[in-house]
C-alpha cells in the first residue's frame, strides 16, 4: 500500500492555479524524486503533504497518509508531522531559531515525538557531529553542520516520511555532496520513505528511484529513475537532463595578447583584537596570492565556502583593500578602495543573489545607468543608447528599463545584472558564482549569454565558482584556493584529468556522478 | 558576556563625562552672572566680587569643573540659588515622587500592552485584531494629560474612591502616598501601553514569517505554540528598544501630569528652576536625568546581550 497517496490536487493563491490536478502515490521504502524549475508547484507539493501551506493558499483535492486523509484539525495535523514526518528545508541560515541552542531544539523536536529512548547526542551522532555541537547556537555553526542539526530535528521522531526541500542548494560542492550521502545513508539503514525535491536532475537521480517532473504546475511525467535518464518520454524531461551537461565554450588563443590585471603578493588580513581581548593572530582571507590575467582570458578561482575567494575578488574589483601587495592594471597600480575613479569603470562585478542585487523601489533603467556615474562627460542621449545596447545585448527588450525587479523570473534578472555590469563598457568582469542561485535549466542559457558577450566586446572574466562543471565548461584557465592560498592551478582539461593538491580531488571527488 | 558588559559599562561612563562636559559648558556660556542675581540688582560691585569669590566663580573653568564632578560624586550637588537648600535633597525629596510614579506606569504600560499585543498578533487578520490595534491607535493619539483628567472625573469625583490631586509624603502615609500615585500613573501607562501594544504585535507578525517558525511547526506544534515557544523570544527584542526609551521619556517627561494632579515631581522642580534662573539646580537635575536615561540603555543593551547569543559574542 502507498504511504502517500495524492489525487488530483490544485492549489490555488487567489483563484489562480500553481498546481493542478496532480496525483501522485509514492509507496513505503520508496525514494521519490520531485523536479522541475522554480514555480513548478514543488515545493507546494511538499508543503500541501505536511499540512503548511501558507494561509493565502486554497487547496481542493485529497492527500493521504499511510490510507487515512490528513486530519483537518490543526493540532491532529502538528502530531502528525511530529511523530511520522521529517521535514529538512531549504534555507540553512533561517530555519533554526538564532536565540536557542542547537542541542534544545533538537530536544524539543524529541519531546513533541514524546520519544524517550533517543537522546539528542545519538542523533548528532547520527548525522555526523560531534555531540559537543549542542550547546551550540546556530550562528555559531556553517551551513553543512546547521543542515545536519535540521536533519537530526527530523529524524528525532523515527518517522516513517522524510521530505527534503531542496536541502543542499545554499551549500558548496562538497558540503552538497556530504548532505546527500547522509540523506541517503540514513534512508537506508532506517527504512525510511523519503520524499526529494529539486531543480538538478543529477542529485534527484544520485538518490532517488522514481522521480515526478512538474512543470508549471502541471505533471509532466512520473518514471523510475533509470528510464528517465537512459529513454526520457517527454521532451520536457529530456531537456531537463540535457541541461546537466556543460558544453566546453572556452579556450582562446592567448598567446599574442598582453597583459591586463597583475597581481602581485596580495594579503587581506582581518585584525581580530578587541579593545579588551587578548591579542589574537590575524584571520588571513587572502594570503599572499599573485597571478595574472591575459586580456581576452576567461579565469576561474575555484574553492570551498569561506577560502577567500570573494575577498579576493572584493579587492580586485576595489570594493576592499589589500593589507599587503599591490595590483595592476593596464600598468596602473592600486591596492584595492584606491583604485581611481576613471579606472573604476573598467572593472564591473556580477553578484551571485539575482533577488537581492537589485534595489526594488528603482526601475531597471536606474539601476542600469547607476554605473554610468563614473563617466559624467556622457551625453543624456549617449546615456540611454548605452542602456538600451546594454539590455539588448543580454537579450532582452529595451522597453523593459521602465519595469521593476519584481517583475522578473531570477534568469532574467541575472540577464540584467549582467546588463548592468556592461553599461560602462568594462575590460575585466569579475563574475562571482554567476550561475549558482539558478535553476539548473535556465543555467546554460545565461553561460551561453557569457561567452557571446566575452568574444562581442572582447572581454576578460574573473568566475568565482565551486561549480568544478561550469567552470571546465567556461574557463581557459583554473585556480584552486584553500584557506586564503592558491595551491593549484592550470588548464581545466589537464587539471580535471589528473588533480594534485587534496582540495582539488576532493572537489572532483563530490560532483555529482553525470547522466549522459 | 562579561566582556560584553564591560564594553557597555565603559560607553556608558564616557557617555556621562560628555554630558556632562556639554551641561557644563552651555550653562558657563549662557549670559548673567550667577552672584549679582543671587544679590539683586542694588547689590554693590564689592558684595558681588566677594560672593563670586565665596562660590569660586572666578576659577579657571577646568578647575571648577572638576569640582563640580567631585562634589557630586560625593553627593554634593551644591545649594540651590533661589531656594537656599542643598540641590541633593532638593531632588531626592522630588525623586520619591517621580521614582515610584515612572515605575509604576512602566509596570502597567507592560502589563496591559504586551499581552495585548501578542493576543492581537495570535489573530492577526481577524476581528479581535482589528479591534485592538483601533483602540491601541486611540490610545497613542489622545495625551496622557486628557486621560488623567477623564479618570479623575471617574474615579476621583464621580466614584470618590482617590484622591483628585496632591500628594502625601511616604513617611507620613504610604497608602495614602500610593493612592496619591494611582491615577496619575494610569494617565501616564495608557500611551505606553498602546504604543508597546502596537510594537509588540508588529514584531510578533515579523517573526511569524520566518522560517525558524515553519521548522517548529514541521517539528510537530501548532501555530500557536511554535508562536508561544519561538516567536516570542524573537520577538522581544524591538520591544526592549521601545522599553528602554519609554523609561527614559516618563522620568523626564511626566510634568504635565505631574500639573494636573499637582504632584510635586521632578518635572515641576525643574520647570520651576529654568523660570527662576537657579542654574545650580537645572545643571544637577539635568545630569541627574541624564544619569537615569543612560543607566536605562546600559540595562537595554545588558538585556540584549542576555536575550541574543550573536551580541554578546561579537561584543559589539
């Protein structure tokens, strides 16, 4: 008998539909996938099974559980979700309570199970902490270890669901791939159904066996695993697939060009000592790093959460300041927030967050001619042409400058951040993880978009990524960065094919195994 | 958290010596010569020099204001001008007043705005919301002044339960030096209250939305208890900020009320020693006020840190 049984549910926020008729029966022991872009209605999917849909929501159809309809009753529903549905989500930084240790709230999960043989040191233990974690609180832990904790919370009540929302998509490579092996170690030894939800085809097929695609709000289709991968049915599914897969667009020829950006011996140091505290050594974000770029080159710096590799491009872009060594470019030297003003234009800088990069209250066009502040001799005329070139060139209508940020999907919004960067007609774009905070399909269009612009207006980028396949797919050359240090680099091909350093292999290492 | 205070400590000390400083240096500026008021204006150029000899006027302003601050360390906060008392008595029979009365109205202010504040966020939408956040609006527009007066029309002359005005020395009766409190205290706790209402449940609705609030509830508990158990804490912290300036506004802020029921407060004090000129008075009332505000945001910012994890280690 199915543990989860859905017929025909819609959901609607306002009279308009986000998910129609969708029926779904998910069996005991299964592993179950659900994939599809943002807006597909998964999530909701989830939400509609745990009874947490928000309050704008109106749900019609039928859910149930283990043969019986989810109870309408709010406090029959929480005990539901108590003592026989985990729930994992999405945000690691906002879904732990900032004020109460970790430990405690791990607790208060196992009293609401009223579970009284399972402790909260066995459960980190479980997922892999130290049980001094406890008394942590949750600041005080990085995004992998505060999923883990969400993992140990869901856990608490040995249930017989476990549904986890997009769980490691805020999380680097490595963290990423650690997270899912848990998720399915734990699967397994316990027995347990678990429910997956995704925008990557590749990890819904690393831990699932059956997988429903969603799109906008429909069913496209429900397959196991192996069939989606070797002979999709639907053309949607096959091109959800196919987006895994990073075409090369690189490799140039450098070897008549000159040198742009030089980079020599630079150091950012963050002083730790306190009025009061004890002399502490200083945390070395960047240390001692020096290489150079070639005009027309696509360079990447690769590395785990918190290596100094936005640091880094924080001061080549003059946004901070090195405390040692200096910079070069076009044999002007700066040191960081020194860089001069009639320099400033020739460096531009992609943020990753497409949502939070643009001020909401401004139209497009503002923002957009924002940057055109370092060069006061243009024209008003010269101004809106450079606008309109601009947004043209990222593939989108120029009559969108009078719109606002809300109006558009996080791919387009990437498009007009990219947009934004080539206003002022820069030479170096430094691109910091540029792809990461979108869905997997929407991904290839706007790397696609990269390289184009790249050979149309000659252009350098700096990719700051822990993306090892975008970066093979886009970069003539790779350094890896650990703890502030570069301790690789070289061509993607031939660093890919035979990494030295330990940091290099354990990122090869914990990519995800490919479809195709 | 122990340096965390000691961080707090240190700003408030040198909160008090610029404020000081400042107090000091305004009032040496201001025109009029402290001796020939105090003599009148038939005094003679001698009795003047003579006196301003006696109150070390003719100090260097360094030397004067460090005696200033070692004497009021010392509990010398000098005599009045006008009335011929020592400054320190002058307020603390004052303090007696306004003490109890502040604490009082904080206490109310508190009781009856934040449950209703929770009670109005844990039916945000409905008509119970709607209801109280109207009333609460009422509350914050109409002056603590008018509502004194509707309960002294109630209670005082209608009911004849308290006292219309003036008070009784705790000494001689402290019942009826509490009865005396009574409604002025109420006026004054009314608008607090509305205003704690009204920030209460804005933070509250804040903190709804979060996501720490769906975990809870995916752990297994009601709305209403993930709301209860995390939102609350969380939601605490903007009202320790309103809480804090609240304080700080009734020590100083009560002379209204304190005319209305004829209380002789701090507020009259001071009202009547700018009118007088008695500038020995205003200087140390004034310190002494800004004493009671910067020792209510070192005991916020204390509270913070005991609420919030992140503050007291980043100790910022």
């Amino acid at each position: 008998m199915s543990l989860v049984e859905i017929e025909n549910l819609t959901i609607r926020f306002g009279g308009r539909p986000a998910l129609s008729g969708l029926s779904l029966a998910i069996a005991r022991g299964e592993r179950f996938g659900i994939v599809g872009e943002s807006g597909s209605g998964k999530s909701l999917t989830a939400l509609a099974i745990t009874g947490l849909l928000p309050d704008a929501a109106e749900a019609t159809g039928v859910i149930r559980f283990d043969g019986k309809l989810l109870p309408t009753d709010e406090r029959a529903m929480a005990a539901l979700r108590g003592h026989r549905i985990g729930i994992v989500f999405q945000e690691p930084m906002t879904a732990l309570n900032p004020l109460m240790r970790v430990g405690a709230q791990i607790d208060e999960a196992l009293d609401l199970a009223d579970s009284s043989t399972r402790e909260v040191a066995a459960l980190l233990q479980e997922v892999g902490l130290d049980s001094s974690h406890a008394i942590r609180f949750p600041h005080q832990l990085s995004g992998g270890q505060r999923q883990r904790v969400m993992i140990a919370m869901a856990l608490a009540s040995d249930p017989d669901l476990i549904i986890a929302d997009e769980p490691t998509s805020a999380l680097d490579v490595i963290t990423q791939r650690r997270v899912l092996d848990l998720i399915a170690e734990i699967c397994d030894r316990r027995q347990m159904t678990l429910i997956f939800i995704s925008h990557d085809m590749r990890a819904v097929a690393a831990l699932c066996n059956r997988v429903a695609v969603l799109k906008a709000g429909e069913l496209v289709e429900t397959v196991p695993t192996e069939d989606v991968l070797r002979r999709p049915k639907a053309a949607y599914t096959q091109a959800l697939v196919d987006a895994t897969q990073m075409a090369p667009r690189a490799n140039h020829d450098l070897s008549d060009q000159d040198l742009l950006l030089s980079v020599e011996g630079v150091t950012r140091a963050y002083s730790r000592n306190g009025l009061f505290s004890r002399r502490q050594p200083p945390l070395m974000a960047v240390n001692d790093v020096s290489f150079d770029v070639t005009r027309g080159e696509v360079l990447a710096l690769v590395g785990p959460s918190g290596c100094g590799k936005t640091t880094l491009a924080r001061v080549i872009a003059g946004l901070d300041s090195a405390t040692s060594g200096t910079m070069t470019i076009d044999s002007t030297p700066y040191h960081g927030a020194d860089l001069p003003r009639e320099k400033r234009g020739d460096i531009s800088l992609v943020f990753q967050d497409p949502f939070g990069s643009f001020n909401p209250r401004l139209t497009i066009g503002k923002s957009l001619a924002e940057p055109l502040r370092l060069l006061p001799k243009l024209s008003p005329l010269d101004r809106e042409q450079r606008l309109i070139e601009a947004i043209e060139s990222v593939g989108l209508d120029a009559s969108m400058l009078t719109r606002y940020p809300h109006e558009f999907s996080g791919g387009q919004r990437q498009r007009l951040a990219i947009a934004r960067a080539l206003v002022t007609r820069p030479r170096l774009v430094v691109l910091d993880e540029p792809v990461s905070a979108l869905d997997v399909s929407v991904r290839g269009a706007v790397l696609d978009l990269l390289a184009r612009l790249q050979s149309q207006f000659g252009l350098t980028y700096l990719i700051i990524s822990h993306d090892l396949d975008m970066v093979a797919a886009m970069a003539d050359r790779v350094m890896v960065m650990e703890a502030g240090r570069i301790v690789e680099a070289g061509s993607p091909k031939t660093l890919f094919a035979d990494p030295r350093h330990s940091l290099t292999k354990a990122l090869m290492a914990a990519r995800l195994p490919d479809l195709v | 958290m122990t340096l965390y205070i000691l961080r707090r400590l240190a700003g408030f000390l040198v909160t008090l010596l610029i404020a000081a400083a400042v107090i000091f240096l305004l009032l040496d500026l201001l025109p009029g010569d402290p001796a020939r008021f105090i003599l009148g204006i038939n005094a003679t150029p001698e009795s003047v020099a003579a006196l301003r000899l006696q109150m070390g006027l003719d100090d260097p302003a360094i030397l004067r204001f460090g005696n200033w601050l070692l004497g009021m360390f010392r509990g010398d906060f000098g005599m009045s001008q006008t009335q011929k008392l020592p400054v320190a008595d002058l307020i603390a029979a004052r303090m007696a007043v306004t003490l109890p009365l502040t604490l009082f109205a904080m206490v109310v202010s508190i009781v009856i705005g934040l449950p209703l504040g929770i009670l109005a966020a844990m039916h945000r939408g409905k008509p119970l919301d709607t209801i109280l956040m109207v009333i609460a609006q009422a509350g914050v527009a109409v002056p603590n002044f008018w509502f004194g007066m509707l309960l002294t029309l109630l209670f005082a002359v209608i009911l004849r339960w308290l006292p219309t005005g003036g008070f009784t020395p705790w000494h001689e009766n402290p019942i009826a030096a509490f009865r005396g409190l009574l409604l002025p205290g109420l006026a004054l706790a009314l608008p607090q209250a509305a205003i704690l209402a009204r920030v209460m449940r804005t933070a509250l609705v804040d903190v709804s939305t979060q996501d720490f609030i769906r975990t809870a509830r995916a752990k297994g508990m009601t709305f209403g208890q993930a709301m209860w158990r995390h939102g609350v804490r969380n939601a605490f912290l903007p009202v320790l900020t309103i809480l804090g300036l609240q304080f700080a506004f009734l020590i100083a802020g009560t002379i209204i009320v304190e005319n209305v029921f004829f209380l002789p407060g701090l507020g009259r004090l001071i009202a009547t020693a700018v009118t007088e000129r008695d500038l020995v008075l205003v200087r140390s009332a004034t310190i002494i006020l800004v004493l009671a505000v910067s020792a209510t945001m070192l005991i916020v910012d204390i509270a913070y840190g005991f609420v919030d994890p992140r503050l007291r280690e980043r100790g910022a």
